[in-house]
C-alpha cells in the first residue's frame, strides 16, 4: 500500500509517517509541486529490497562464471589473523 502526500503535511506529521511505514509496512511518498520527491519504506523493506538487488547482480556472474567467491576456511583464517593482530 502507498499514500502519496505534499512534502509540508509529511513535514508536519513525520512521527507518525515514520511509524506508519515502520510497523505497518506502508510506503509512504512526500511529493513536491506534484513530483515525487521521496519514497519513506520500512526497514525491512529496504534490506529486501537490496537482497533482491544483490541477487539479480550475481546471477549473471554466477551463469557466465566471474563471480569472485571466498572460501569459507579462506574468512576463518583472514578473520582469526584479524584477531590476532589488533591483539599484538
């Protein structure tokens, strides 16, 4: 669901836009002069929405394969040397 609204009345009633968008999931959009000047989305909907960019990113490397991968041992091993040295 979206509900578009002028930039002042959005200005106005940020809280509870805000709170809308968070808890109920709805896309709010402030227009200016008749133009959509943003889109306010939950965060949830954002983290999908750049999952869902990052896979369609990676299926064509993955088809053509260019994908650059890293092991799972290779992180471990990067990830303990970390470790160590910020300890030294």
């Amino acid at each position: 669901m979206s509900d578009t609204i002028g930039v002042d009345e959005a200005r106005a009633g940020l809280h509870g836009l805000v709170r809308r968008a968070a808890v109920r999931g709805e896309r709010i959009v402030p227009t200016e002069h008749g133009q959509v000047a943003a889109v306010l989305i939950s965060p949830q909907e954002l983290a999908d929405l750049e999952d869902g960019l990052a896979l369609a990113r990676y299926e064509p490397e993955k088809a053509t394969g260019t994908v650059d991968t890293v092991s799972h041992d290779q992180v471990v091993s990067e990830a303990r040397g970390e470790a160590r040295s910020r300890a030294a």
